[in-house]
C-alpha cells in the first residue's frame, strides 16, 4: 500500500519532470504572496514566454533559508539564468557566488547590486520614500501626527523608511505617534487590526499614516472605514498597487500613492536578461523604473 | 512482505531517489548534488532530532522555530557587542536550553498542555526577538570563523552534513543506548506507570525539552552562518517540517515510535522532493501539494497498518 500511495505521488512527479525539461530560467522568490511580487513574476513570465524561454517560479515564502537551497538545486540543475525577485542577493551571497562561478547569470527584480549579480532592475526606494513623505507632509501643512507602518527587512522598503527619516529631519513639526512592524505575508489584515487598536486609543491624534507600501495602506483604510469613517485621517503608500488606485478613485482615506512601474521592472529585466543571454554585458548594473504619484486629482475625480 | 511493511518509508525513499535520478540523471543523479542533499537537509534534521526527543514523551514543542529564530539574531546582535566567537555561541546555547527549560517546567510541574504552553512561549520567545533585531535582517559584524561553521567543505563533506552526523549519533546514542533514553520511551508510554515506579519524570521532561531547544538555537546558529545573516522570522520554515520529519520517521522503523534514524530518514525525504523537484522545473505549489500528500499518505499508513496489527 505504501509504495502504491508513493507511486501516485511520484506519478505527478514524472508528468510534470515531462513538461519541466526545457527549462531554463528559475525565478526565485521568497515572497510571491505580495501583489507587486507577484505582478512583477507575471509579466516577468509573459514578456520570458514571448523570448521563448520557459520558466520555473519557486517561492520560499519568507524562509531564506529554503531560498538558499532552492538556489543551490537551480544551480546544480544548471539553469539557464537566475532571476530573484524582491530578495535582497547580499542575503544569499554564497549562494549567488556559486552561481555565478557556474557561469550563470543572475539578475534581480526589485532587488539590489551585489557581487555576482549582473543586473538588478529596481525603482529608487530612496526617492519613493521621499516623494511619499514630501506629499503627506505637504497635505498635513507641514504640522500634525503620523503613524508609519514599515518593514525592514525587505532592503528596498527599508530604503523608504530611511527616507522618511530624512524627512522629519526637516520637518520637526511632524510627529510619528506610533509605529508598527508588519507581519509579512498578511500585511493588509495586520494594518487593518493595528489601525483598530491605534483609533481606539490615539484616534483623535492621528492626522496622517504613512504606509511603506499600498498593503498596509489599504488595511488601515478598512479600519477606518469601518472604525471611524467620519475621521480626517490621510492615509498614502507606495506602489500603485490597483487596489490602492481604486480606493483613491473611490475617495477613500487613501490620497496618494507612489506609483512604482512594476510591469516596465518586469520587462527591463526581461530585455536585460535577453542581452546577457546574447553575451552582452549590460551598460549599468542597476536600472530604475520610474515612478510618479497618483492622486484623485491625478486621476480626474474631485473628492469632497 | 515483513520487509516491506517494516522498513517500507526507508524503500520509499530509496525508491524517490531513484526516480529523480532516471527523471535528471545529469542533475539530480550526481554524487555532488547528493551530498548537497545532506547539507540541505542538515538544519532541518536538527530541529527534527531535538523535536523527536519531546514526541518520544508524547509531547510537541512548538517553539522550536522562534528559538531558531531567536538563536541567528542572538548571535549577530552578540557580535555586534563585540563579543567573542566561543562567548557568543556558549551564551545563545545556553539562553536557547534555558528556553527549552522554561517550556519543559511550564509542562512537567503544571502540567500546562505543551502545545499550549510552547505555542505561547514561543510566541513570547518571537517577540523578544524582534524587539532585539527591530524586525531587520542582521548582517553586519559577523566574523568569518563564525561563517566557516556553517558552509564550506571538509574532506569533501559539507559542514552542515558533518554537524548533523555528530549530532545524530550523540543523540542515537542518548536515546537508545542510555538510561536516560529508556526513561523518555517508559515516560512517553505510560506517564504515571513512569511516576509511580519511581522514575524521575519532571526532570527527565525538563532536559528533554531543553535540549529539543538546544538543538534549535544550534540549527539557528548554523543557519545564520550558512547564510551569513539573521531575520527575526528566519526560522518560521522549521517548524511543520520538523514534525513532518518526526512522524514519517515514525513509519519508517519502529511502529508509531519516534526515533532518531528514523527522523533522519523523515527529514531525508522532505528534503529529496524539494531538491528534486526544484532540479526538475516543479512549481513550488505543485511541490507543496505533493510533499504535503506524501506526509498524509505515511500518517494515514501508520494509522491503517495499526488497525491491521
């Protein structure tokens, strides 16, 4: 009976070994349950389909050490290129010198510059991070209380927050009231409780809440929805994430978000990766997409 | 057919190899991705071996992977105090046992159910752990030697593969060959036959759960060396694994009894099918869907071969 229910399992194996054996480009991430992530894989894949490609997506799902490995696997398979997304390279750093001494070329999405790693196509976090707190300020006049909801662990989101420090440098009269380390996956149900409890108990204080990206922005707006709907807080994140735009269109809490390209990300990789497949050397190691702030007035709804 | 039943998780593994080397002779089939295997799978069987000691009592320690945790980011925050490499890994053993101790009392004395009370321990041990890292991923200040414990090679051996030999026989050893280990199966048994003969159940417990965390903040501590960085949920990963690991070594030997060999054999299957079919191109999902099912299929052959006895 035994060896029959591992038979079963083993035959799903070998149906889908069949299909697997052309492939050639591994794209590994530890957090594909983020919308952005995951926006970025998808087209990532599509734009890899049209080159002809066909590509593997393993997502660890926060464990860096299972990245390591599944990297170490990609390796050993000898796959044609690594592409990780949203990881921070320097993390896994033996593992991408191992690839890169096997001559694989790795390239990041969202990522950062490290050795070993020929390319990374990323938006400037710093520059997000300002033009996010440059808004928010600006709405509040320069003066009030904020609440920022962060994560450090991802280097690009860091890079926000590190933003934001710079901000209040120069606007003292800015306040940060509370904060609040997201749980990651579950970001938006997280902001969501967090909000809850922060209009319990320093609900008339707060003016603004700075979201590092549109996730905890959206949770704390279905709080505040549903909480206190009548409330002058102005919430705003980074990201576009179309969730977050429709909340702007809708006129909710939700004023602005730093809009990163995640689909020209995507393909700026995928054109990247196209060159270094031909033996081309890419012309910078790091590429930016651009980004711009959406708003309702940017798009065309006037809100009371 | 005797064979077959009592050592049929061994052949299923033996069996899983052989398909993923047909499947990818050029890949999966190579002595060097085979001892890679070993490696891969070293940290886990770790955790798994010090969670078998608690399943031998009939209890689970659901700390383990906040312990993990908490070891990595214990031991680069210690580095960043200037701390030497002996006193670094001498003060986070020592915190990660007396963890272990703290959730082994809660059970042993009050009798607090240990899912409980180490699903609530550990949430504690979690959150003191963020607290120290402020929820970044910790890098900087680690020393090489530190590194060297967790990667490279000797004698062409990964070092994680030759931490978990040493850890497998020392506690193969303890388990089967000790008086101590006996006392753990007669506790696990039959709790109050054990108290009532005189057998010192409380303190045997406590150790049991202490060293199960010990070997967690030992998996931590090599993890971060392996990856040269700490994140406060770096060990989220180990937990359910562990214990898969556990309860297929549990079909694998000795009928429904944890054990050591039979862990390693538990903790070699889990990491086979990720190797393998990550080396084969399976979607990770599809990886989950399969490795979960091959987990139910062993549990529910235990089940069904004990209806049978």
């Amino acid at each position: 009976m035994r060896a029959g229910i591992f038979a079963l399992a083993l035959a799903g194996l070998a149906a889908s070994a069949t299909a697997a054996s052309a492939t050639d480009i591994a794209v590994l991430t530890a957090f594909q349950s983020s919308v952005t992530t995951n926006q970025m894989i998808n087209v990532f894949e599509a734009k890899a389909k049209e080159a002809g490609w066909n590509t593997t997506v393993v997502d660890t799902r926060g464990d860096m050490g299972q990245l390591a490995s599944r990297i170490e696997d990609v390796v050993a398979a000898k796959t044609g290129a690594i592409v990780l997304v949203s990881v921070d390279p320097k993390l896994i750093q033996d593992q991408v010198n191992a690839a890169a001494a096997a001559g694989i070329p790795v390239i990041a999405i969202d990522g950062a510059t490290a050795p070993g790693v020929v390319l990374n196509v990323t938006s400037d976090n710093f520059e997000l991070g300002t033009k996010l707190s440059d808004f928010l300020f600006e709405k509040l006049g320069h003066k009030g209380n904020i609440v920022k909801y962060y994560y450090s662990a991802h280097p690009g989101v860091h890079q926000r927050e590190l933003a934001l420090d710079e901000a209040l440098k120069k606007n003292p009269d800015i306040k940060v009231i509370a904060d609040h380390y997201m749980v990651v996956p579950g970001p938006i149900d997280d902001a969501r409780k967090t909000t809850e409890d922060l209009l319990k108990s320093k609900g008339d204080e707060i003016d603004a809440i700075w979201a590092a990206w549109d996730e905890p922005a959206i949770g704390a707006q279905l709080a505040i929805e549903a909480d206190k709907p009548d409330s002058k807080i102005i919430i705003a994140g980074i990201d576009g994430n179309p969730q977050a735009i429709e909340l702007i269109k809708a006129c909710s809490h939700i004023k602005g978000t730093v809009s990163q390209d995640f689909d020209a990300m995507a393909g700026l990789a995928a054109d990247g990766l196209t060159k270094i497949l031909a033996g081309t050397k890419p012309e910078k190691p790091e590429l930016y997409a651009p980004a711009k702030l959406i708003t309702p007035e940017s798009l065309g709804v006037t809100c009371p | 057919m005797i064979l077959l039943r009592r050592y049929g998780t061994l052949l299923a593994l033996a069996l899983i190899i052989v398909i993923f080397a047909i499947a990818s002779p050029h890949a999966f089939g190579t002595v060097a991705n085979l001892v890679n295997i070993t490696q891969q799978m070293a940290l886990l069987a770790i955790v798994a071996i010090g969670a078998t000691l608690v399943m031998v009592l009939g209890e689970f320690d659901l700390s383990v992977s906040s312990v993990v945790s908490w070891a990595g980011i214990a031991s680069v925050a210690l580095f960043g105090t200037g701390l030497g490499l002996p006193a670094v890994i001498a003060l986070v053993l020592v915190s990660s046992l007396l963890m272990g101790s703290i959730s082994g009392f809660l059970v042993a004395r009050f009798s607090v159910p240990s899912f409980i009370a180490t699903l609530a321990f550990g949430t504690v041990i979690g959150g003191f752990t963020f607290w120290v890292s402020n929820g970044a991923t910790l890098f900087s200040g680690i020393p090489p030697a530190f590194r060297d414990l967790g990667r490279g090679m000797i004698l062409g051996i990964p070092v994680p593969t030759l931490w978990l030999a040493g850890v497998a026989v020392i506690f193969w050893l303890l388990l089967d060959q000790t008086e101590f280990g006996r006392r753990l199966y007669a506790i696990g048994g039959n709790r109050e036959a054990a108290r009532l003969v005189g057998l010192p159940v409380r303190r045997d417990m406590v150790v049991a759960f202490a060293l199960c965390a010990g070997l967690s903040g030992l998996a931590g501590l090599l993890l971060t060396a392996r990856l040269g960085s700490a994140h406060p949920t770096g060990g989220g990963g180990y937990l359910l694994q562990a214990y898969a690991a556990v309860f297929l070594g549990m079909t694998a030997f000795r009928e429904g009894e944890p054990s050591i060999p039979g862990t390693l054999v538990g903790a070699a299957i889990i990491a086979v099918i990720s190797n393998g079919l990550t080396i084969l191109g399976v979607p990770s999902f599809l990886q989950d869907v399969m490795t979960g099912a091959i987990i139910l299929a062993a549990v529910l052959i235990r089940h069904f071969g004990r209806d049978g006895d």
